[in-house]
C-alpha cells in the first residue's frame, strides 16, 4: 500500500482501511484490520483516537438524528473532530515509544499466567472502583445543581454549543425536567 499517507496526522497510507472500516462499521473491525500493519505505538494511538471520535458513524449518526440531532452536522463534525485530534496527538505525542510497554508486557506474561491474572484482577477491580466513585459522584452533583436551579442556568448557557451540534432548543431545558427514560419525573 501506499506508504505516503497524512504526514500531518503522523499516520501512513495504509492506516485509512482500518479507519474507514471502523468509521462505517465498528471498532473491533478496525482492530482486526489494523493488526497486519506495522504501526509503532504512536500510530496506533493515533488512530485509536480518531476511532473513538468516528466509529460506527451509519449507526451512531442514526442514533444521533433521532435525538434531533443535523445527521449531516454530526456526521461532519465527528469527522473533522478525528482529524483535528490526529494533528494534535502528531504534534503532542513523543516519538515511537510503543516498545517500551511491549517489552513490559512480555515481561510480566513470562512470570506465569496466574500472576498475570492476578495482576489484571486487581487493575480491573482498582478501574472498576474508580468508576463507580465517579458515577456516584456526578449523580450526587447534579442533583444538588438541580435543588440549587444551577442546571437551568447550564441549560442556558449550553444552548449554543447544543445548536453547534444540531440539538433542538428543546433538548437544554429536557435534561433539567426528564429521568433517564425519558417520562417527566413527578412534582415533589
């Protein structure tokens, strides 16, 4: 393939078929079309990233549309969205530092396999908790935004950066009066 690709994304030719295959379908299509390139790990941080940003766009898109949303401003903006974070990460990133947690992989994966399970027991259990405290943390947040009128003011503010992404007018005040399933919550 070519070799040429986005200099100013820090990305070869050859890194635009796992990332149209993750943009029309999903990440783990991208990943399986990544993994016969020899990326270094700056490449494939990169690109990881702007997957995140713009995968499964038919689907997400949809999605996106039938919360209200412009399919075409979202579907532009995600795009736009990924490449701007390429440039950035080129910019930012140091150069090919893949190696290094490669080799601390293969290090740990040589003591065993019940060390290695143990190890990535106790890091899963150590992100679990962490997000947990977080989720709690933001649930316990907005609702004393919400007791204190904040939220209507975050509505207000917000109403333009919601126009930016194509959401109707009614989608700042929503989130203030809605539960989760989006019935109106009942009057104190």
């Amino acid at each position: 393939m070519d070799r040429a690709g986005v200099p100013a994304a820090g990305l070869p030719g050859e890194a635009a078929l796992p990332f149209l295959t993750g943009a029309l379908l999903n990440i783990y299509s991208a990943l399986a079309a990544m993994a016969p390139l020899a990326l270094d790990g700056r490449q494939i941080t990169i690109l990881a990233i702007m997957l995140l940003i713009s995968h499964n766009l038919p689907v997400e898109v949809s999605v996106q549309r039938r919360a209200g949303s412009s399919w075409l401003r979202i579907l532009v903006l995600r795009l736009v969205m990924s490449l701007v974070a390429a440039f950035a990460l080129n910019l930012i990133l140091p150069g090919a530092g893949g190696t290094v947690h490669a080799q601390a992989a293969v290090g740990l994966g040589a003591s065993g396999l019940p060390k290695v399970l143990r190890h990535w027991l106790a890091d899963a259990a150590w992100l679990i908790g962490k997000i947990v405290v977080i989720v709690i943390g933001l649930m316990i947040l907005q609702n004393v935004l919400k007791e204190f009128g904040v939220m209507r003011w975050l509505a207000q503010v917000l109403r333009p950066v919601l126009w930016l992404l194509g959401l109707p007018q009614r989608t700042a005040s929503s989130g203030s009066s809605r539960t989760h399933s989006g019935s109106r919550s009942a009057p104190p």
